[in-house]
C-alpha cells in the first residue's frame, strides 16, 4: 500500500548569522535588561498576566522602530522570513514583506508563556539572545489536535512527525520562525539564569 504525507506543518530554525553572534547577542541581553528598567508599563502588564518574568508585548511591541539595534536585527530576520516564505511556496511576487511587530521576553526561574497564536500575521518567529543551561525551548502542538476526535494514544515510539507535541530546544543565536497559526507554549523555566528572548511577526502587502 502506498502512502504519502499531506498537508505538511513546517518550523524553521536557523542560525541568525554565520560569525559575530556573541558580541551582538551580549548588545541585545544589554538593551533587553535596560528596556525592563524603562518600561514601567510593561513590568505593570506582565506582573498580572506573564508572573514572574518581562514582556514588552502589551508595552512596546515595534521595538525595530525605535532601536538601532532592534532595527539591524529586523534586518537580519527579514532574510530568514523570505527564506521560509520560499519553502512555504507562498507567492509573494510583487510584494512586501515586512516585520510588523517586535519585543521582549524575559523569563526568570519559574516563569512560564502558555499556549498561544500569533493572529493579524502570517510568519511568526522568536529569537534566542540568553540561553542558560536548562532553560525550556519551545513546544508547538499538532494543530489537527482538537479534530482527533476518537483517536487512540500514539505510540511512545511514534516518529517525530506523527507526535502531538514537539520541542525545539532554545539556544542563543538561533532563529525559530513557523506560521504564525501554529499554537505553541513555553513551559516554566527551570534554570537558574534568565532566558531572554526577542519574539517578532511578520506581514506582507
């Protein structure tokens, strides 16, 4: 019997950069702490809703408008998004392409990012500045979830791609981009550092 795959869920992860990722990542751990420090509203949004850590999401959420070093690493994106947007085969002859939203995330020990979606855009992504050793990754779910209905359990030895779940480790100087309808969680950090990360949508017009 013949059978082949259909209607594939595709995660990109990619190096940001082939050389000098160490002294721009230490530049960006640098503003991230110092954007925490300014942004009163933000630390006031996320102690209700992101406890224990920092988001700039409900704060400053275009940070490569306003930053010199946010903005170069839009640049920087933007190719990996155009790269992904080719192996999608989304047509985008013609058109733009551009990042429409950008911020921070800090999470200390203990802190976690429930299960989400990235509406109004069509490329998500994040990107890893501090990785401390046993810091959580990032875990997508199986968008056909919620249509299983009566399905039995997978097999614990079930190949990656017929799995619920999967997790991409976090590590600095990584890009992780994905459709921005593909719903996915980041579990309670249980390291001792804190894992700074710089979450971003994409558009096209």
């Amino acid at each position: 019997m013949s059978v082949r795959a259909w209607f594939p869920t595709y995660i990109y992860r990619e190096p940001l950069a082939r050389a000098g990722l160490a002294r721009f990542n230490a530049e960006l751990a640098e503003e991230c702490r110092r954007l925490r420090a300014f942004d009163a509203a933000g630390r006031r949004w996320s102690a209700k809703n992101y406890p224990g850590g920092f988001t700039s999401y409900a704060s400053m959420n275009e940070l490569h408008r306003f930053s010199s070093t946010f903005a170069g690493l839009e640049q920087k994106l933007l190719r990996h998004a155009r790269a992904f947007a080719r192996t999608l085969d989304l047509d985008l002859r013609g058109r733009s392409v551009r990042m429409s939203d950008c911020w921070v995330n800090i999470m200390p020990p203990t802190a976690a990012h429930s299960l989400h979606l990235h509406p109004l855009s069509f490329i998500s992504g994040t990107y890893y500045v501090a990785t401390p050793p046993g810091c959580p990754g990032l875990k997508f779910e199986d968008p056909r979830l919620s249509k299983f209905m009566a399905a039995p359990p997978r097999l614990a030895s079930a190949r990656p791609a017929n799995r619920a779940h999967v997790t991409f480790p976090a590590e600095a100087g990584q890009v992780i981009l994905f459709e921005s309808w593909l719903r996915h969680e980041v579990p309670a950090n249980r390291a001792a550092g804190e894992r700074i990360s710089i979450s971003f949508n994409f558009n096209w017009s």
